[in-house]
C-alpha cells in the first residue's frame, strides 16, 4: 500500500507517493532507482562484464554514437569506447 506525504514550500501544497530510492555509483557509471524505474549511466570508456541488476524487464541503453547495448535477464555487459557514453531507463519487474 502507498503512502501520501504531503509538504507545503512556499505555500505551494506538493504531493509525493513514498516509495524505495537508491542510488549505486561505481567506476564505470552509476545505477539509480526510483519507485519502479532503474536508471543506468554509463560513463565514457566503461567496461562492464556481467553487472547484476536489480529484476528489470529486458530492454537496451542508447549509446551517444548512436548504438545500442542490450539488458537481458536483468544483466549488464558493455565495453564503450573513449570517446562514447551509454544511458538508458528500465522498468523494475517488481512494484516498489
């Protein structure tokens, strides 16, 4: 069940649904959750073998070449260039 927060700023009245936040920096780049959407950013020239994800739907990063690096079964590989980052949102399978 979600809870509602509510907060005023400035007499603005602001609503958020409380959920499950995160955030897993590492060398190559950085992995964040928010409620149920898994935010991956991977830093230029990252190497990546086999990183283990939070349970993600399949899907793919996009690269700033213009390619695309897969996510399946929830794991990670790539191997950037120097010049190329990747970036990329997926879906948790479970519901935060």
């Amino acid at each position: 069940m979600k809870e509602l927060i509510r907060y005023s700023e400035q007499n603005q009245n602001v609503e958020a649904l409380k959920g499950k936040y995160g955030v897993e920096g590492e060398e190559w780049g950085c992995v964040t959750c928010i409620k149920n959407v898994v935010f991956v950013i991977a830093y230029k020239g990252a190497k990546v073998v086999d990183y283990v994800l939070p349970e993600v739907y399949d899907g793919f990063l996009t690269c700033s070449d213009g390619t695309t690096i897969p996510v399946e079964n929830s794991r990670l590989s790539l191997d950037l260039g120097s010049t190329v980052s990747a970036q990329g949102s997926l879906q948790l399978r479970a519901v935060n």
